[in-house]
C-alpha cells in the first residue's frame, strides 16, 4: 500500500495574509512580535506566513 507523500505548506505573502485577516498588512509586523503568528523572513527581508497558521489565527480572532 502506497502512503500519499506530505503536502508542503502554502506560504502567504504580507498582503495575503492580512486580506484573509481583515488588517491591514502593517498589523501583521505587531503581531508577529508578540508571538500572535510565526513569520518567516526571507533573505530580501519580505514577511511570509504559512497558511496553516494565518488561518488558526484566523480561528482564534473569530471564535470569541
């Protein structure tokens, strides 16, 4: 039997991420240093998020 290999994380840019939010891509920054969502920095200094988390996040803002 043949197991399906492991999907590799959508990662989101700045924008999207705070689209998906409902910030502004600016908040995102604040966020991230409180520990709110985990971002990535990529090597040019640009933000990216994996969806899994924005959308748990996501969850977490809209469930109370």
């Amino acid at each position: 039997m043949a197991t399906a290999a492991p999907s590799t994380p959508k990662i989101l840019r700045r924008g999207e991420a705070a689209k998906r939010l409902g910030v502004h891509p600016n908040t995102l920054a604040g966020w991230v240093s409180r520990g709110w969502l985990k971002g990535v920095e990529m090597p040019g200094g640009e933000m990216r998020f994996r969806e899994d988390d924005v959308d748990a996040l996501r969850e977490r803002i809209y469930a109370e």
